[in-house]
C-alpha cells in the first residue's frame, strides 16, 4: 500500500502502525497529490491511505486521478477534518472509506482489509452524515436522474443494488439470493458500467438517491 500525507511524522506513525500487520506492506510514500499519482503509477499498490488537505494538488484530486486509472487501487482517506463536504465529495472521487485521524490502530489497519477485499469503510458518524444527507436530499433534480439510470437494471441488478447499499458482503447477498459470488460480482461490475460508478459506495449513494433504499 502506499501512504500519502504531507506531514512525515504522521507517514511514520501510520508506517509503523501498518507494519505491525503481517498482511500488509507499505510499497511507498508520497507528501502531495502530484507525488500521489506518481507513486502510483511507480508502485501499482492495492490501497492508498490518502490525507485531503496537501500542498499542490489535494487529496481529493488525486483520489480523482488514482481512480480513473486503469486497474485503480482502493482510496481509504484519512483526514483530520469531519467535514460534510469533505465526506462527500472524496466518496463521489471514488474513495472506498473515510475515517478520522483518531481511530486507534486497530481500526486504521481493519479498515485497510476492508476496502483492499473491495468493501466499503466509514466511520460511524460518516454514516450517519452520508445517510442524512440523501434524506434531505430526496427531492433534489439527481434523484430523477437516478431514476432514469434505475431503467437500466434487471430485476437481478436491483436486488443486488439494494443489498450491496444495506452494507452486505458479497457471500452474504450470495447466500440471500442463491446465487455463487461469482455471479454477484458479474452482477456488480455490470451496475458499475450501467450506473457510471465505480465502487460500492458510489452504487449505495446511486440507491438512495434513486429511493430503492431508504434510511
């Protein structure tokens, strides 16, 4: 995985944090956005723990740039800021998680697993944010855009949209719905190219926009 923040005593800290997992192993570093993207290019990691407030080019342009590459790793950013705007607009970059700078270790390097198996990673109080938000947001014009896209699915797509946005792993919806997980990912890759996303927070954003999943 490769750390990117602009402060080298905080690269160090998460540097050791991370060492201390067998199963993990940090390919790099990077202070900056630009380097960011650098790095991944040189290195090809699996996730990138991104900082959002960096010198030159943010964290949240780079997770753009990161994302739209081919064969992208997953984002897990990590910031001091709980800011609403912040969490919203790095998970419509294409992040997989959003966690605060104050989680302990343990979930730091949890969450590092969770989105490098290509789930979905937020905090508590993210969840809530993100939930609340498209509550408020039920009348909004991209909720009749969602609408539109949601003419697109099967009836099979819908249902593994809905579970995918309840929070359920692919062996679980597998199980809910009889189908190998094999088939689940076939299904999931075929939202993405129907729906324009890119990962399972973008399809869960998609289905509450859209009103298939409610709060």
């Amino acid at each position: 995985m490769l750390l990117v923040d602009d402060d080298p005593l905080v690269r160090t800290g998460l540097s050791m944090i991370l060492a201390s997992a067998a199963d993990i192993e940090v390919a790099g570093e990077a202070s900056d956005g630009d380097e960011a993207v650098a790095r991944v290019r040189a290195t090809s990691p699996d996730v990138v723990i991104m900082d959002i407030r960096m010198r030159r080019m943010d964290g949240l342009a780079a997770t753009r740039a990161v994302t739209a590459m081919a064969d992208p790793p997953k984002v897990l950013v990590l910031t001091t800021y709980d800011l609403d705007e912040y969490v919203f607009d790095a998970l419509a970059a294409g992040a997989s998680g959003f966690l605060l700078k104050e989680g302990s270790p343990q979930e730091i390097i949890a969450a590092v697993r969770t989105v490098a198996k290509g789930d979905v990673m937020l905090s508590p109080g993210t969840t809530r944010k993100l939930v609340g938000h498209f509550v408020a947001a039920r009348a909004n014009p991209r909720r009749q855009r969602a609408l539109t896209k949601l003419g697109a699915l099967s009836e099979r797509e819908r249902e593994v949209v809905t579970a995918v946005a309840q929070g359920k792993s692919n062996a679980d919806i597998a199980g809910e719905l009889f189908l190998s997980e094999a088939t689940v990912k076939t299904h999931i890759t075929r939202t993405f190219a129907k729906l324009d996303v890119t990962n399972r927070v973008q399809l869960t954003i998609f289905a509450y926009e859209s009103g298939m999943v409610t709060p």
